[in-house]
C-alpha cells in the first residue's frame, strides 16, 4: 500500500518494469531493440546539438547587428 511505500510510489509499476526488462533480455530481438534505443539517442543528441549550434549563430549574428546599430548612433551623434 502507499502507506508502506510512501505517497505516489507503486511497487507495482517497479514489479512491471522489472517483468518487461526480463521479457524483453530473453527475446532474440533484444540486441536489435538495444541498438534502435542507442541509435534513436544519438540521433536526438545530434539534433539537439545542431539545434544549440543555430541558437548560438542566431545569438552571434543579433549581437552584430546589435553593435552595427550601435556604431550607426554614434556616427549619427559624431556629425
């Protein structure tokens, strides 16, 4: 009961976990599915990755034309 574990946990799911890992060890397709999971991981590291990469070069090039419009000021300002 929740009162023996604590609130919101549920052994049961654990149990359930625990069922499916040993289903899915015994299953000859076991290393097929293994390397999916690794493969579909990378793939999401790589996008996230390339995601960070835009978000920096949008980042850079705001701060350039951030830094024009300041040089535009001043040139206005100095004549």
């Amino acid at each position: 009961s929740n009162a023996t574990w604590g609130v919101g946990f549920d052994p049961e799911a654990l149990e359930r976990g625990a069922k499916a890992l040993r289903e899915i060890n015994q299953s000859p397709h076991a290393k097929k599915v293994l390397d999916l999971a690794k493969t579909q991981e990378l793939t999401k590291q790589q996008e996230s990755k390339a995601k960070e990469a835009e978000m920096k070069a949008a980042a850079s090039q705001y701060s350039v034309q951030q830094e024009k419009v300041r040089w535009e000021e001043q040139r206005k300002y100095a004549q």
